[in-house]
C-alpha cells in the first residue's frame, strides 16, 4: 500500500474519491461517506495468506482420498469418498444434481484454493501475474457456490449416528472438511 500513497482511490459503494494515506500497522481506511473499507494494511499478509491456502490445497488432497462416509450395516462397512456422491446420483439418473454437486464439492473448492495459490505465489515474489483481474473476479465469484463458502459450523453429520439398523460415521469426513473451509475462510481474510 505504501507505492499507492498519494494516488486516488475510489469507494466501491458510492464512487467517492478519497486521497491515499500511508497506514499504521494493522490500520483501515473507511470512506468518509458510507463507512465502507478502502483499504487495509495487514501485516505479513501474503506470507499468511499463503500458508493458509498451501495448507488448504494439502487438506482438499486429504479430504478426497480419505472415506468422508462410512455407512456400518451388520458388521459390514461401506465407505464413500467425496466424489462418490456426485456418481452415484448419476448412477440413478440423476446426472444434473450429481454434475452439481461434483461442481460445488469438488470442482469450485480446487479451482477457488488454485487461483488464490496463483495468485499470492506471484505476488509474493514480486510479480504481476498474467491474467490476475480475471483470475481474482472468478476466485470470488466461485466461493459462495462452493462447498468452501457454506459448510455449517454443525455439520449434521458430525458424529456417528444410527441409520436404521445401521450406523453412519461421518465425523471424521465433516472436521477435515471443516478445517479446509476455516483454512479457506481465514486465507480469504488476510488477503
Ligand atoms: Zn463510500
């Protein structure tokens, strides 16, 4: 922020223009019509931003090749991977809402943690990437339809619990897709 101090900046709400100062160490500026936020400066962002993403694209990897279901029924145990639910609703022929929920639990997640990775790799190293407005404007754009953007803090299926004569385990599943949204969320916010 400090290269930027001097040059105007515009609110997103109302358009006004407001002169950049040089901030404090964790200090914000409001624009002085509406209160919304111009500009931050978060110490050390980039650096923990990136930690945050690296660390959720090694959660995503765990996430997917572990069982997020296990369904135990008469000592037999059937176990699902994250992908399996998008396929087997396209095994019933029910290929929209399976290509759905491949777009929203897999498919947005991977590309939102891989455009931010894209993004903060090269900014932490100095350089503008190619295609940055495009990639920021689809990262944003994508969270709020992925999985990323709308677990609850109380998964329902964060425990074991009986499924007719059955039992599902799930919790094991939900924390480590827990944890990857609270990466994701976190990472989000320092940048
Ligand atoms: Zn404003």
């Amino acid at each position: 922020m400090a290269d930027a101090v001097g040059e105007l900046v515009a609110c997103h709400e109302y358009d006004r223009l407001h002169w950049q100062a040089e901030l404090p160490p964790g200090g914000r500026a409001d624009c002085s019509k509406c209160g919304a936020v111009l500009y931050r400066d978060i110490p050390d962002s980039l650096n923990r931003a990136l930690a945050l993403y690296l660390s959720a694209l090694l959660l995503f990897i765990i996430a997917n090749s572990f069982p997020f279901l296990a369904l135990e029924f008469g000592g037999r145990v059937e176990s699902n991977l994250l992908i399996s639910g998008g396929w087997a609703l396209y095994e019933m022929g029910m290929g929209e809402l399976g290509l759905l929920v491949f777009l929203t639990s897999i498919a947005f997640p991977l590309l939102t943690v891989l455009g931010m990775l894209y993004l903060l790799i090269s900014l932490r190293y100095g350089e503008r990437p190619p295609g940055m407005g495009p990639v920021w404007r689809l990262v944003n754009g994508l969270m709020p339809w992925s999985l990323l953007g709308g677990v609850p803090a109380r998964h329902p299926g964060c425990g074991d619990q009986a499924a007719g004569s059955g039992k599902l385990h799930s919790w094991r599943g939900a924390v480590r897709i827990r944890s990857l949204h609270v990466y994701v969320r976190r990472g989000a916010g320092e940048f």
